[in-house]
C-alpha cells in the first residue's frame, strides 16, 4: 500500500487516505458456481438486496461457513469470495 516517491519512500498519507476513503472497485464472487462481478466495497446484507431476494428466505454459505443473518450487513465480499445462496421458496396446496 502506498504510494512511493522517486528513492522508494512510502508515502504514509496515501495508506490513511485509502483507508478512510472509500472508493468505488470491481468485487469478483462466485456465487452458485458462476462468476459475478459487483461494484464494491459490498456487504452480504447488500449483495441480497441487488440479487433481488427478501433476506428472511435465504440461506447463505461463505467461502463454506454458513453466515448467520445478524452478521450479513458487517460481512464485507472481497475479491474470490464464494457463495452458496439458497432461497427457499413455499408452496403447496392449501385444504
């Protein structure tokens, strides 16, 4: 990190910058064996929300640890990660 001058310092300002601000990059996932791509920085809590799916009928597994929901929106994808989604879907007859 960090940007270094013409001797090779590095130029502490540019880590902090880079950390305090945040930048809009290309997160690649794959997500049920297809490759994806996102605008990032991107939490799991997000991710649902642009697949379009209602988080109370979705299951999630992350690099293969299944994701309790209350941690969906401080759980930050980065480039690689894999996903498995599951939406469970009802159905059934009514009698």
């Amino acid at each position: 990190m960090g940007t270094k001058d013409q001797e090779g310092l590095k130029d502490p300002l540019c880590d902090f910058v880079s950390f305090v601000v945040p930048y809009n990059r290309t997160v690649k996932l794959v997500i049920n064996g297809d490759d994806r791509e996102f605008s990032g920085p991107l939490s799991l809590f997000a991710l649902i929300e642009q697949l379009g799916m209602k988080p109370d009928r979705v299951a999630v597994e992350l690099n293969r640890d299944i994701v309790a929901r209350e941690q969906w929106s401080t759980t930050t994808l980065k480039d690689g990660d894999r996903l498995e989604i599951v939406h469970f879907v009802g159905g059934g007859t009514s009698e």
